[in-house]
C-alpha cells in the first residue's frame, strides 16, 4: 500500500494555485514534485483529472505516466529504504519526480487533482488556476476617402483570426459570402460600416472600428 510519507513538498500548498495564465499559453511547470515516502504493491501511475488543461511531464497534451517500480519497493526522501521496508529500494527518489503544466483552453477559474496509486491506495495534489482571455484588434485597410465600388471595398480582419461581423447603416451596402456588394443607385450616397468581432470563451471583444463611405 502507499504509506504514510508525503506526496508533493513542504513549498507546494494544497491546492497548488498556478495563478493566472492566458489561453493558449502554458504555466511554467511544477517541477520535481517527488514521491518523497512511499511503500507499494506495484507500479505507481499518475494521472491528471484533466489532462487537457492540469497536464503530467509534458507542455502537450498527457494523460499520464507509469513508473515501473516493482512489487514492495519502498523509497523516503533521501532514496534510502524505509525502516518498515522489507524488500526492494527504489534507489535515488530523483528519478521518479514528475512536472504538472497548466496550460487553460478557457477563460476561466480551473480546479482539479493529481492522483498518485499503485491501483490499490492513492494520494492526491490538488491543482488550480485561471484562464486569463486575450484582447484581441481589427485591422481594416480600406480608404475612407474613395468612392466605393464592389470591386475596392477591402474586408477587415482580427489578429484572433476569429471572423468580423459587419453594421451597416444602409440597405445599399450588404456583405455576404466574404464580400461586399453595391447595390445600383442613381446618386452618391453615405454609409457607414462598423466592423465588429464579439470574442469568444478564449478572446475578449475588440474594439469595434467604424469608417464612413461614399
């Protein structure tokens, strides 16, 4: 069974709180959280409640690691046996460490667990952390100055790459199909067209950008 010992060291605090971390980007790892005492029936396996966001080893998406220790292998902090341990030494507890990443796909306060179990007993770390949204900006390179025809009007784009939305302010002007379309008038008219992009669980909204045309 696991023993008595500890999981994690005196600096980690239950739950660990990565703190605030933007979508996409990945917290710097946890690192050398060691299986400081333990005494087991077999291999230890570690595995994340949500490996996508509370990842083990790796910044990549990992549900887990085994470490094949063995039946009645016993280790403390220092990697010397245990005075209870009978047979089997894992030698220097160093190996045996592992990393936990956070890395959130939301904007959003996460909580999960570690679970450390040789399939009979486990142990867990709780983990925690929040996903900060990234701003985001339109860009519209269109001259406000020319007289618009179909074939000059440039769309606007978002450094999120997440798809602009329009507000136009006459019937003229449509957009569809990535385009914009003029109908026919007899006279110039005005227009003015508010390129929009809402944000989205990862994104917050941009700053919206509005240009006036003849």
């Amino acid at each position: 069974l696991l023993a008595e010992g500890t999981y994690g060291t005196t600096a980690y605090s239950t739950p660990f709180d990565f703190e605030s971390v933007y979508v996409g980007e990945t917290a710097t790892a946890v690192d050398n959280v060691q299986l400081r005492s333990f005494l087991t029936n077999g291999d230890i396996t570690i595995t994340s409640s949500d490996p996508q966001v509370f990842r083990i080893n790796s910044a990549d998406n990992t549900s887990g690691v085994t470490y094949n220790v063995g039946a009645n292998a016993c280790a403390s902090a220092n990697g010397a046996a245990n005075a209870t341990c009978s047979t089997g030494v894992l030698g220097n507890i160093s190996k045996y460490n592992f990393s936990i990443y956070f890395c959130p796909a939301e904007g959003k306060d996460y909580t999960g667990t570690i679970t450390i179990s040789d399939g009979t007993s486990t142990a867990t770390i709780a983990v925690k952390g929040t996903g900060l949204k990234k701003s985001q900006t339109i860009t519209w390179n269109q001259d406000q100055t020319t007289i618009l025809s179909n074939a000059t009007i440039a769309t606007a784009s978002s450094d999120s790459e997440l798809p602009v939305t329009y507000e136009i302010s006459n019937s003229l002007v449509s957009f569809s199909d990535g385009s914009f379309h003029i109908g026919e008038t007899t006279a110039p008219v005005s227009v003015s067209i508010t390129a929009k992009q809402d944000g989205n669980n990862a994104s917050h909204a941009a700053e919206s950008v509005t240009k006036n045309f003849t």
